[in-house]
C-alpha cells in the first residue's frame, strides 16, 4: 500500500475514482455532500444507501461494487472491518477517524478535522496515478468553529472552490512533524468519557467505543425537546452534522439533530455538559 498525501479528503476519493476508472459508486445518504458532490463532479453514477441505528449499510450491496463506508465520529472501525471482509472495493471514509488502522481496499483521511492545519489528507491506495499535482497553496489561517466561527466558515467556503486534485501544503507537513499525537488521543478520550457518563442517558445515539478508537466528536442526538431548546438557547458554537438531511430518510428518526461536540477543548465540554445538566 502506497500513502498518497493530497490535500483534501474530498479529492481523495476524485484519485480512487480516476485511478481505478470507476464509474458507479454506492455512498451513503448521511455523510457530507463533499463526498458525493465529488464523485459527480468526476462523471461518476452515485447510487445512495441508507444506514441502521448501528450505522451499517441497511440492505446488502452488489458484491462487486465500488462503495464508500463513512467510519462515522471515528467510532465505526468495527463496521468497517466487518464490510471490508464483503465487500472487496469497499473505500473508508476516515475523515472523522484519523487514527484508524487501514482498512478496505483504500482509506482516506482529513488532517483538517483534527488538528490545526488548512488542509492535508493521507490517502492509502495500492494503485497510483503515474501523475504529479500541484501543492495547494491557499493561504487560510487554520481555527475551529467554536474559536472563531466567521472565519472557519471561510476557509470551508474557499476549501469549498479546490476542485482540483493538489497535494498536502508543505507547511502543514512540517506542523503536523511536530504534532503531539498522543496527548491528543488522550484528551479525545478522556473528555469522550465525560461526555458520555454524563449525556448517554439524554443521547439517540448509542455507539460503543473500542479501547483503542479514537473519538473525532462526542455525536449528541437529544431524546427530549427540553434539551434541545436548553442547547438551542445557549450561545454555544455547535455544529450540527449534516443538516439538510431529508425527513423521509429513515436516519432522520435518530440522526436529524446531531450535534458533533468538540473533544479537544476541555473548558466547552464542561460548559455543555452543564448547559444540559442545569
Ligand atoms: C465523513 C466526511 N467525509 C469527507 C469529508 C470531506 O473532507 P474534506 O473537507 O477534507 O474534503 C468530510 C468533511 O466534513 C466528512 O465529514
């Protein structure tokens, strides 16, 4: 396996789909649009699947099949080891699982979700395009959401403009050298936990964590108005994952309102927990 470093993890998946010349790709319905909107955007046919309440594929896919499979919240590895056994083309979708070990027939990630770096995605790919791209040097100040909402919504939007395939910044590989990966494996688990004692009971979503994942978010879907309107009345900075999603898919029944709570910074996790608690 040869790791490809591009810079987003929307063009990932344009590589896999121009070096394997696939044509029809299976994706699920909730994930972001990026996913789909690039396959379009490279000719590819895209034929939806919908998810269960434990985020694996709700009817059996064509064997043969190209399929994307979103490791959602970097809590799903198990799902993806068990669909990777059958289905041989299966790509995964670790823009929310960094840390995952490789699985499927390729996988890619998004350094972007995790830490702070305007772009940057590795991608694991036994085929490689006999092709050169240019570096990506946007020039974008790298912040999250709850730091400083305005211009994270910026640099999404300009990420949002990259239509072409372009490798990782050289700048952010030499940040991401110095990076200290295992204090942030171990603030993402240690606040998932808080997060989890104290919200499990209130939460639609009841994913387990395998002792060596490591979270993207806490995935909040409140059981009770009451939360929710404490949550929407608060001035907290939250980031709903993926919200146009349509009622009449059968996720919207669990999935509609989830809220992605960030891991890393553990003074926005007390004040959630206690917005909710209070
Ligand atoms: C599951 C998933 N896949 C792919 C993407 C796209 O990642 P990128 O913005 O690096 O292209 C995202 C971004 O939010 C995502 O959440």
């Amino acid at each position: 396996m040869a790791i490809v470093k591009l810079n987003l993890a929307r063009n990932c998946l344009k590589y896999l789909i121009k070096v394997y010349g696939i044509k029809e790709i299976f994706t699920p319905y909730y994930t972001c649009e990026t996913v789909w909107t690039s396959a379009k955007e490279s000719g590819c046919k895209i034929s939806f699947y919908h998810i269960d309440k434990n985020f694996m594929p709700i009817r059996d896919l064509p064997l043969d099949a190209f399929i994307v499979y979103t490791n959602y919240y970097g809590l799903c590895t198990k799902n993806c080891r068990i669909l990777a056994k059958k289905y041989p083309h299966i790509i995964i979708d670790n823009a929310q699982a960094f840390y995952a070990p490789h699985c499927g027939m390729a996988d890619f990630n998004s350094l972007r979700k995790f830490f702070p770096v305007q772009n940057g995605a590795y991608l694991c790919t036994t085929k490689v395009l006999d092709e050169r791209f240019s570096e990506d040097n946007l020039e974008l100040t790298p912040t999250s959401a709850q730091e400083n909402f305005e211009k994270f919504v910026y640099n999404e939007l300009q990420l949002n403009k990259e239509k072409q395939i372009k490798t990782i910044s050289a700048d952010v590989e030499k940040t991401i050298e110095n990076f200290d990966f295992a204090n942030d494996k171990k603030i993402r688990q240690e606040n998932f936990k808080i997060y989890k004692r104290y919200l499990e009971k209130f939460n639609n979503i009841n994913l387990s964590i395998e002792p060596d994942e490591i979270p993207y978010c806490y995935p909040f879907s409140p059981n009770q108005e009451k939360i929710k309107s404490k949550i929407a009345k608060s001035n907290l900075t939250l980031i709903q994952l993926w919200k146009n999603f349509p009622q009449s898919c059968p996720e919207s029944k669990f999935l509609n309102d989830t809220i992605a709570l960030p891991l890393t910074d553990s003074n926005y996790v007390e004040k959630i927990i206690s917005t909710i608690l209070n």
